[in-house]
C-alpha cells in the first residue's frame, strides 16, 4: 500500500514527468482505499488539468459525489467526464441526476457510448423507474445505434415485468430485427408474461427457442397466446425467403418432415417445386445463391458441390412470415451438423445433417441473396 502511495506522489511530483507515466500512476490508485484514492486523483488535477487526467480522478473520487460535481464543472465536457460524473451520481444512488446528465450527454452531441448511457438505464430499469429508463431509452435509440445486448435485455425486461405491451411489442420487434440476443433473466420474464414452459436461459437469433418464445407474444395465435400482438405500431411486415431440401434429405425421405417443422415454425408455403438440377442448373444455383463467380478462387470444391446439388432430387421451397430469413436460419442450425448438435440440438441440421455439405438444407442469409434465389428459383414476380 505504501508502495502505491509513493509512486503515485512520484509521478505527481515529477516535473516533466510524462503523461503516460501519471495516467499510469492513477490508475494504480485503483486498488487504494476510497479517501487515499481520492487524494491521489485530487494532487494529480493539480499538476494536469487535461481531460484524461481529470476523467480518472473523478473516477477514482466516486464515493465523494461533490467533489466528482465540482471536478466536472471545471472540465471541458467530453464522453468520458460524463461517464465518470455519471457514475458518481449512481454511486450516490441518485437516479434522477444520473438521467437528467445521461439525457444532457446526449443533448451534447457527444460520442455517446455504452459504458456512459449502459449503467444508467440497466440501473434504472433495476429500480423499476420506467419513468427514467423510457425517456432515455427513446433518447439513446434516436441518437445511436450504440446500445449493447445487456442495455436491451435491461429495458425489456423492465417492460415485461410491468406487463407494458406499448413499450414492450416495439422493442422485441425492433431487437428481434437487429439480431439482439437477450440475457437469461430477460428470457425468464418474458417466459413469465407468456406462461410457457420453458428454461430461462440466455437466447439470440440462432437459437429457435428464440424466436418460438417472440412469436408466441409479438404474434396472433402464437403459443403465448399473441399477449402483445396489437401492441405494435403498423402490421407485421412479412418476409420471403427460400428453403432448398438437398438431395441428401430428399433421397432420405426427411422432406415430409422437414415440411413439417417449417409449418410449425408458422411459415407459409407460397410455392413448392420437386426437381432435379442438371450440372449447368447447379452451376447457376450455386453462383446466385454465393453472389460471385464461380471462377473465385476462395470458393473450393466447386465440381464436388455441383455434383452434389445434381446427384438427386431437390424440393424448393418459397417460405413467408414475419422475418422469414432469420428464422428459417435459426431453424436450420450451424452449417456444420456436429456444430449443430452442440450448439442448437433442436436445429434442422442438428436432426438431420451428416457433414457440411450433406447437411439437409439451404438458406440464404441476408436479404439480397433470399432475393437473388427467389428470382432464379420462382421468377421475378416472386421476390
């Protein structure tokens, strides 16, 4: 401890001393009891007031929330002096300030990153202050895109627990949307608000519980009974994609059954077509479907694949519902059906796949490929 001490005083007392060399000394000062900590930041503001010095003297000063306040009014005012004044006024358990200084960081056209805005709205959502975490949220949203999964974990779970389907269809929607995973607690008061059975543990958009849970709220006649349905502003907006059963599952007799679990996942079949691709049509499916030419020397085994998609029989499909292509995606599972048995038992390949090229179906994985399929596969119209 003393050894702390001697070399903080050293680096404050140093003239010339470097920049690196204090920034280094303060944040040894970490590990100090709160009143040794404090003084260590306070001496060092009085050799160098520049803004990374001040920043981590008012971190190291938490506890004393009025000298955090009056080190802040002193500062030019940039992301990481919010975050440390911020943290102060939550320290001090004072929600309100640390709000009212989360929306004035934002109103200062500020980089405004999670590790300012984060904790503010996790500990307001914490404290049941919907009055708090709402207009921050609404604020936050409108300013950046810079909100981490454990920010949106925290606001929906706050909505579920209060059972706010205004807030919360929105929400779900919208992380649903940006791929957002959601934390195990979250997924537990979701479970809770749609009273089904199911283990709270931690879901994102790969996981087909996932979207199993979100429909049975967000959607009418799901398995949640569509709690939130006409919660949401505007209708669902549908979404197309392709499903293509390769020649492995079709020869197996799987296709039924593949069928069968895209219904339950609550697509509807817009058309279907059983076929069998000769070695220029695979060509063609197989340079749509990767959006380059197959002449691209990153693209291995090209022959084998064509090949392959011509060996037998494929059914193709073309699937709507409401974010068609993550979904179908969930369902289908990690492309590697080993992978697929650790990660997504449940999953299509999981079930079904032998290796990763034998692995039971197709998807595409963003919106400009399910197009590019739609059209080759269904025609323009289709898409």
């Amino acid at each position: 401890m003393l050894g702390l001490l001697a070399a903080c005083a050293l680096a404050v007392a140093t003239p010339g001393g470097s920049d690196r060399a204090l920034l280094k000394s303060l944040d040894a000062a970490r590990a100090l009891p709160p009143c040794e900590r404090c003084a260590a930041g306070l001496r060092a503001v009085r050799t160098d007031r520049s803004p990374n010095v001040v920043s981590l003297a008012m971190r190291l000063c938490r506890e004393r929330r009025a000298t955090v306040e009056r080190l802040f009014a002193r500062t030019a005012p940039e992301e990481a002096a919010y975050a440390a004044l911020l943290d102060a006024r939550l320290a001090d358990g004072d929600h309100e300030a640390a709000c009212a200084g989360a929306l004035e960081l934002l109103g200062a056209q500020l980089p405004a990153r999670s590790r300012s805005l984060g904790p503010v709205l996790r500990a307001c959502c914490d404290a049941e202050r919907a009055d708090l975490a709402a207009p921050l949220w609404d604020a936050w949203r409108a300013a950046s895109d810079s909100q981490k999964s454990d920010d949106w974990s925290a606001c929906v779970q706050l909505h579920a627990r209060r059972q706010d389907a205004t807030r919360l269809a929105p929400l779900l929607r919208a992380a649903r949307a940006r791929g957002v995973a959601l934390d195990a607690e979250c997924v537990g008061a979701l479970l809770r608000l749609s009273r089904i059975d199911g283990e709270a543990r931690a879901l994102g958009p790969a996981d087909v519980e996932y979207h199993a849970l979100l429909d049975g709220l967000l959607l009418a006649g799901g398995g949640g009974g569509g709690l939130l349905a006409g919660a949401a502003d505007g209708a669902v907006a549908l979404e197309r994609t392709v499903a293509i059963l390769k020649p492995d599952a079709v020869a197996a007799g799987l296709a039924p059954e593949i069928e069968a679990a895209i219904a339950g996942a609550g697509f509807r079949v817009i058309a279907r077509r059983r076929y069998r691709l000769d070695d220029a049509a695979a060509r063609e499916f197989l340079e749509c479907s990767w959006g380059s030419a197959l002449g691209d020397p990153r693209r291995r085994f090209v022959a084998e694949m064509v090949n392959f998609y011509a060996s037998g029989d494929i059914v193709a499909l073309l699937l709507e519902r409401a974010d068609a292509i993550a979904v179908w995606r969930a369902l289908l599972g990690p492309g590697d059906p080993a992978a697929a048995r650790r990660e997504a038992p449940l999953s299509l390949r999981a079930r079904f796949g032998s290796d990763r090229q034998r692995n039971a179906a197709h998807g595409a994985d963003s919106g400009t490929a399910a197009r590019r399929e739609i059209e080759l596969l269904f025609g323009e119209a289709a898409t």
